[in-house]
C-alpha cells in the first residue's frame, strides 16, 4: 500500500510540477519525510490522509486505489474508439456516396424502360 500511495503521490507532484519540498511545505511536514512517503519506505501519509486529500483534491479512496492497469486499459479504449470513430465516420461517407450513385443509376435505369416502352 505505501509503494501504490507513494507512486500516486509523485505523479501528482509531477503533473503539478512542483517539487517534493514545495509539496511537503503544503502538507506541513518535512521534505525528508515526503520523500520517504513517495519512495514507499513510511506509512506516516495514513496520518496526512486528510491533508494529502485536500492538497491534491482526491478522495481517500482514489489515493489508495492501485490503477496503473486500468489507467493503461483506458487509454487503450480510448484509442480504439478514435479508430473506430473514424473508421465509421470514413464508411458513413462512403456509403452516402454509393446510395446517391444508386439513386442516380435508378433513375437512369428508369429513363432507359420508359424509352424502350415507347
């Protein structure tokens, strides 16, 4: 559990680009002791929870949930979906394409009875 809060805890830090002293300075502890917390080697960030939460705008629950496999498994859904987006996108105008060239060859086959009927 301290390794999983610890990762989180840094690439929180990093995605707000600040340093570990700015964020222990946040949170009201040390610099060593944050980066202990981060390295996975304390469990004193139980007693940070609520602070650790309200720094970063979390719920205890998402600090302590392990997603480094769903994360990756979304990314990769969100993908497939742009493809297969674009994909379908892609044959929706080829198939607008084809029905009006049906339409018009309906049309010429229609102008081709009524001339042989006449």
């Amino acid at each position: 559990m301290n390794r999983i809060v610890g990762n989180k805890l840094k690439k929180l830090r990093q995605a707000k680009d600040m340093s570990q002293e700015e964020v222990a300075n946040g949170l009201c502890m040390s610099q060593s002791a944050y980066a202990r917390i981060e390295r996975g080697e304390s469990c004193s960030w139980a007693s940070y929870m609520n602070r650790i939460c309200e720094f970063f705008q979390l719920t205890p629950e998402e600090l302590v949930k392990d997603e480094e496999e769903p994360i990756a498994k979304n990314n990769d859904l969100i993908k497939e979906n742009k493809t297969l987006n674009a994909l379908l996108n892609a044959y929706g105008k080829i198939i607008m394409m084809r029905e009006g060239e049906i339409l018009v060859l309906k049309a010429i086959i229609k102008g081709l009875k009524s001339n042989t009927q006449e």
